[in-house]
C-alpha cells in the first residue's frame, strides 16, 4: 500500500522504491519529453513531444489541472518511469461526459502492474471530478482513452479491463519520388482563388474549421485556450496554408481541383456520413461529369461544390 499526497493507491504493485508524486512544473517537462519518446520508440508511434511543445500544451490546457490530474511514478534510483493524466469534456451533439485518460510507461517497466494501478487512479480521479464539477448525476459519462495497433500491452490492458472500441482512424501516406514531380496541378473553378494567409484572419480559419467539425463524432465547443494553442503549436505554419476564398463572398471555400481523378468523391461522400447512394445525377452544365449524389434519404449533396463539413474531415486527414 502506497501513499503519496494524501492519495491511497491501494493497488500499487510490490516493487521496491517506487514514488508516487504529484506535478511540479516545468522541471517535469523534459523527463516527461524522455519517456515519451522511449513510448514512441518502443510502440512505433510518432506521438513524441519536446519540452516546448510540453510547455505550450500545459500553458492551454483545459478543464484538467495538472497538480490534481496527473500522477508521475519514479523507480529507486530516481528516473521517471510513468505518467498520467485526466481530463473532461461534454459532446454537444450527444450531451455525453466524455472523461478522457491517458497513461505512459517506460517500455523497461512494462508488464508489472503499473499500468494497471494508474488507470485505476485515474477512474477514481475521474469520479472525484465529476462530484467536484457537478456534473449532472443522470447525464450519459464515458471513460475514454485510445491506443495504437502496435500498443499490444495498452490494448489487452483496456480490454481487461472492460473497454471496447467505439471508432478507428487511420494514418495515410503518398509517397514522393525524389526528382519527380508528379502531383497532379488542376486550375481552380470559377470564382475561387487561393490567398496568402494573412495574421489578421488567423481566427477565420480556426472559427472554419469549429464550424465544419460541428456535427462531427465526438465534437466539443474549443475555447479561447484552443485558438491561442493552435497559433503557437510548432506545427502552426500559415504561410504552407492552401485556402480557397470565394471572390464575391470573400469566404473560405475548399478546393476540390486537387483530387485524383481516381477518386469517387460520391462513394467517399457516402462512407464519410453512412448514407446508401440511391442515384448520381449528372452537372447540368457538363453532362460527362457528375453534379450531384443522392442518398437514400433524399439528401442531395453537389459533388462541385460539397459542404465544408461534410469535406473537411478528408482534408484534415
């Protein structure tokens, strides 16, 4: 039985000299960074960080307090072994409590019960915050957490421990021929051109993309530590920016002249939202192109010109 902060962890396994410690700021960051890429190497993942990305994550985080959310393990000799954390959201199309967690152990400590004692920490963590946020007793609440395919020891873990998928997302790559240049250039339709992304509409495109993702599985409503997040993540790169505006409307509009013409936009339009084609109704204005595809419901969606919900999760890939 371990002791740490006034937390019991009833369930810690029996090895020699492990700590059980709380947060204690930006000094954890570059340990944390450590063991994070020893994951990454371990499990084939690129899901490492820096201690800058650390601590531009930590500076706009939400609805998680790192002194009170996370747990921070240490062997004898001092090294951090293992993290975790927890957070909250709440789903706005669903009303759900989402209650998201997620875990790290160093892959030399693997397979003996640490792993297991955090994830229990955090469930009761998690039922503390519910009490403490007052979150409605009778709404819906979930725990949820994710894995990769190569993260054998976390899936059996979850799944001992009663967790089940609810969604798979998949990483894509087009390989590049040094030398060659053979990416497709098609010209934009009418009324469209392509813009340098300016500082001053930095937001426009962050309050684009909120809108697009609206009816998206799992969304909910970002906050103003999300958009100061986005604009100091390392990756936050505008001038790479590809954005379509309408000429007359001065909106953001998405570019579909970049598809391959071996892509089915209907057929992917159709695993995007679960919908059954019934019929493709050919472009009035070109009766060898298709115009529009009609789903078993009724629903008719342009194929020149899809709404940006339904397209951005394709182009976010």
């Amino acid at each position: 039985m371990t002791t740490v902060n006034e937390i019991l962890l009833a369930d810690a396994p029996a090895i020699h000299g492990l700590t059980f410690r709380r947060f204690r700021g930006e000094s954890d960051f570059p340990r944390m960074a450590a063991l994070d890429q020893a994951c990454a190497d371990a499990d084939q993942v690129d899901d490492a960080t820096t201690p800058e990305e650390l601590a531009n994550w930590f500076a706009h985080m939400t609805n998680c307090d790192p002194h009170k959310d996370m747990l921070f393990v240490e062997d004898a000799a001092g090294e951090l072994i293992a993290t975790c954390r927890n957070w909250w959201r709440r789903e706005e199309a669903t009303g759900y409590y989402i209650y998201g967690h997620s875990g790290r152990v160093s892959p030399k400590w693997r397979r003996r019960g640490i792993g297991r004692a955090l994830l229990h920490h955090m469930q009761r963590r998690i039922r503390e915050v519910i009490g403490e946020q007052g979150h409605p007793a009778d709404a819906p609440r979930f725990f949820q957490t994710w894995a990769a395919d190569t993260e054998v020891a976390t899936e059996k873990l979850l799944t001992s421990e009663g967790y089940a998928p609810v969604r798979y997302s998949f990483e894509m790559m087009r390989p590049l021929v040094a030398g060659q240049d053979d990416i497709p250039r098609f010209p934009l339709p009418e009324g469209f051109e392509v813009r340098p992304v300016q500082p001053d509409q930095w937001r426009a495109l962050f309050e684009a993309d909120v809108e697009a993702f609206r009816d998206h599985w799992g969304f909910s409503e970002p906050t103003e530590a999300h958009f100061q997040g986005w604009i100091e993540w390392k990756w936050f790169r505008p001038e790479l920016f590809r954005v379509a505006w309408d000429v007359e409307k001065n909106e953001i509009r998405v570019d579909l002249s970049k598809l391959y013409d071996t892509i089915d936009l209907a057929e992917t339009l159709s695993c995007v939202t679960g919908k059954w084609i019934r019929r493709i109704h050919l472009d009035a204005d070109d009766p060898t192109k298709p115009g529009e595809v009609e789903f078993e419901d009724g629903e008719r969606v342009s194929l020149k010109n899809p709404p940006w919900g339904l397209v951005k999760p394709l182009i976010w890939w």
